[in-house]
C-alpha cells in the first residue's frame, strides 16, 4: 500500500485535508484516484489506513479508516556526526542511514572538511535534507523521523557527547588495532551509540586526539580505504545488525 508523511495529524480527526509536496505527489507521480487506499504516517510513530474522497492538483482530501498499530523501534539508538560532504554524496548519505533506522544526523565541519555553507544558505540546506529524510521513510515504511540537526563544528559535537549510557565510537583510518565488531561484541549493548564519521580527508590526528580525551573508542572498519559516505552506511549497517533490528522478529509486519 502506498505510503505518504503529514506531519501533525490529529488522532481524533476523520477526514484530514492534505496540501503542499504530499499532495502533488499523490496526484501526479502516485495517480492516485477517489476510492483509493493508503497510508499516513504523521513522523511520531503514528500510522493510519486512509481512503481518498478528493483529488486535486493543490488538495487531497482523506477519510480516515482506522489508526495501524506502532511499528517496534530498534532496540538501539544510533546518532551519526558525519562531516559535510558534496551535495550528492550527503544527500545519498542521509537517505541510506534513514533508510537503516538512524535516530539522529549530526552535521559537522572539521579541519579537513572541504564544503561550507554560507550563512544564507544554511535554512535552505536544513530543508533540503530533511526532505530527503521525509522520502526514505515513506520507501522504507519508518514512521518516526529522524532529527537532522545544523552543522556544528566538530570540536562542540565532541565536547556535547552524551555520557556513560552511550558507546561513543569514532571511526578513523589510521586505526590499526581496534575495528568495530570487536568492540560491539565485546561489551553489552548500550542504548545509545553515538558514531563519528569524518570527511574525506579524514580528520586530523588533534582531531581524534580531542575526541580521545572525550572517551571515544577509536575503531577501524578494516584494510580497504571506504569514501565517507560508504563507511557511514556500513558502519550504521553493522551496529544495527549486532545491536539493533536488522532481523524478523514476531512484531515484524508486512504490508
């Protein structure tokens, strides 16, 4: 059944009026016709079966069939910091990462980091990732958003790690003793992972030594040298897969 976001649904409502990009996309790259089924997912963990009654270039209207039970979340909260990257290669980034269940996107800027935002611009980037976000999550049937967060500079993303119930890792090149299946296999599992990915240069060794001095584990992925966005995919991959819900499990629905 197809799937669309709006944002701010009230439960009590039975028939809710959707404007804007979601309902462009119904009408014109969905075609979707009055009588027609679907689903809205409001980004809090709501869900709903809808039915069409009007369809117009501006305007969609819905009834509303029935609340859908709550997806089971990942027993595991992963908060990637990824230093910007080239606009594609971002975009790409975060798409696949909302895609693996990611609770939370940390832009940042380092010493080696190429991109820079300008001011101006800053607004109109935060939007465009979000909506990117928006999209995965109505392909891979995720009810909750992550949150995108402005880019920070690395130094204050470091500085304002969350504390004891994280595992705070720090993904680094250079790395020659310690990669992160031995790390995720040999302690419990934490709540919270909070994973730092740099950019295409890698970030500095005053970089990883700050990190170091904040308790991050500074973990390898192997011998191959990944472009930053593939590490931040299998590295989300991989902890989801030791940690997280990258299984079947009894709750798992199908639609």
């Amino acid at each position: 059944m197809k799937r669309i976001l709006v944002e701010n649904i009230t439960p009590s409502v039975d028939r809710l009026s959707i404007t804007g990009g979601e309902a462009r996309y119904i009408n014109k790259v969905l075609r979707m016709k009055r009588g027609q089924e679907l689903i809205i997912m409001d980004g809090r963990g709501q869900s709903f079966k809808a039915i069409i009654e009007r369809v117009s270039y501006g305007e969609v209207t819905v009834k509303i069939d029935r609340s859908l039970p709550p997806q089971p979340s990942s027993p595991v909260e992963i908060t990637l910091c990824q230093a910007l990257l080239k606009s594609h290669a971002m975009d790409y980034l975060i798409q696949k990462v909302t895609e693996l269940g990611i609770t939370a996107i940390q832009p940042f800027l380092s010493e080696r980091t190429v991109i820079r935002i300008r001011p101006e611009n800053r607004n109109p980037k935060l939007e465009r990732w979000r909506e990117v976000v928006k999209s995965a999550c109505r392909q891979c049937n995720r009810a909750i958003l992550p949150l995108v967060e402005p880019p920070r500079p690395f130094s204050e993303v470091v500085e304002n790690a969350p504390g004891k119930r994280a595992l705070k890792v720090l993904l680094w090149e250079n790395e020659a003793s310690v990669d992160l299946k031995g790390v995720l296999r040999s302690v419990d599992p934490f709540p919270h992972v909070f994973a730092v990915v740099g950019p295409e240069g890698g970030l500095t060794p005053k970089e990883v030594g700050l990190a170091m001095e904040r308790n991050f584990r500074v973990i390898s992925l192997g011998n191959r040298i990944l472009r930053a966005e593939t590490a931040a995919v299998s590295l989300i991959a991989i902890i989801q897969y030791e940690w997280g819900d990258l299984h079947l499990s009894s709750e798992t629905v199908i639609s």
